[in-house]
C-alpha cells in the first residue's frame, strides 16, 4: 500500500488529490515539526526525504519525494483514472507545461513567501524576500488567467494532476494579503470551484483545510 507523508494543507496536498481522484488504497502518515523546523515524527523521517520536507510517497521498495513527481507518478501507476492525457499528445505536453510553471515557478514562490529566511541569510531582508515572491506569483496569475479557457480545467474537460496543483496553490494565495489572492481573479475561481466540485478531489481540499469554494 502506498504511504504519503504529509502536513495538513501543505505540497501533500497535491499528491493526495491525485490518490484519491485515482480511487487509490493508500495512507496517510503525519510528519510533526517542532518550532525550529526540526522534525520530531515519525523518527527515521530524514532518511526517507533528505530535504526535510513534505510530500514523500512510499510505495513498497520506492521512496519519492517532490510533489509534482509523486502526482505523475500516482497518474502512471493508476492510468485508468487518466489523470494525464495520452503520452505524446498535444494535451499531455500542455499538461507537463502547466504542472512545471505551477511547481518550479508558483509552488517555489509561495514557499518563499512562506519560509522568507531560507532564502535570505539577511534578517532585514524577510520582508523583501516576500514582495518578490508576491510580484512573481502576480506574474503567473496573469498567465493564469489570460490562458485558462472555458475549461473547466487546465487543458479543457479532462481534469488533471496539474488541475489539482493548481487548486493547492490557490488555496494558499488565501494567505495571502487582499488584493494579491489568486482566488480574486474570477478565473482562477472558476478553476478552484470547478475542482472543488469533484467529489474526490473537492473531500481532500476540505480535509486539507483548504475553502469548499470561492466566491467567483
Ligand atoms: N519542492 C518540494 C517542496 C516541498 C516543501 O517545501 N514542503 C514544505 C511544505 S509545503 C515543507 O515541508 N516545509 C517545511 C520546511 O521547509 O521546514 C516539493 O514539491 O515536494
């Protein structure tokens, strides 16, 4: 049985969606950190994820770290679900395309944001730190926004892993301050509405502490 190590509303997020939209057998195991970031359960958690972070996937011999990866992953391993478009296809490259943007562009601004001081050795830097990750998430709320069609998803209808990324990270843009939420653009709302719809998916957005639905 597949075993995700998560953080309620954190990168698990993602991978979750996807296990449950897969109708996966799989568990949840809850890693605890103490005020200084150290781990403190499960004992022997470094060793499976080397960066300190969550997600990890553990499925059998496999340990898999990076959200993003482990949602392919799951896609892979559950093709029935068809969480990918076929391998090859125009829509399976704008897939890849949207989950690299969300992961390797959003998902590392909004963990700026979050964690200004792993990203600055300069304490009165913090603040600074968090306006460029702001600025940049701003950035890809416009593309977001401007390339979203009718949808409801990414590609169109078919939902994908990169569909649930998505949702994650609008979900954290309510942290955000007013004015900066991706959740304002009534695109981006439609979007996380139209995922938060899907029975699958929209239970393990509410499980995760993320809204039921934004005002679109
Ligand atoms: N690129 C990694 C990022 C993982 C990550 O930074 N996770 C955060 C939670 S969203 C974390 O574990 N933070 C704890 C820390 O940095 O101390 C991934 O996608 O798995």
């Amino acid at each position: 049985m597949i075993t995700l190590y998560t953080m309620p509303g954190s990168s698990s997020t993602a991978p979750r969606i996807a296990l449950d939209e897969a109708g996966a057998d799989y568990e949840l195991a809850h890693v605890e950190r103490d005020d200084a970031g150290n781990n403190v359960s499960p004992a022997g958690y470094a060793a499976l994820n080397p960066m300190g972070k969550v997600p990890t996937l553990v499925d059998g011999e496999l340990v898999l770290t990076e959200a993003a990866a482990c949602c392919l992953y799951i896609a892979e391993k559950y093709p029935d679900a068809a969480l990918m478009p076929p391998a090859g296809s125009d829509d399976w490259a704008k897939t890849l395309r949207w989950l690299t943007l969300l992961t390797n562009t959003a998902q590392a601004s909004f963990l700026r944001w979050y964690y200004p001081d792993q990203y600055t050795a300069d304490t009165n830097g913090l603040e600074a730190v968090q306006e460029a990750a702001v600025a940049e998430l701003a950035r890809v709320a416009e593309v977001l926004a401007a390339q979203i069609g009718g949808g409801p998803f990414l590609i169109g209808t078919q939902f994908t892993i990169a569909d649930g990324f998505l949702a994650m990270l609008t979900g954290w843009s309510g942290d955000l301050s007013a004015g900066s939420r991706w959740s304002d653009s009534p695109t981006i709302a439609a979007h996380y509405n139209a995922v938060a719809q899907r029975p699958a998916a929209g239970a393990a957005l509410v499980a995760e502490g993320f809204p039921a639905a934004f005002a679109d």
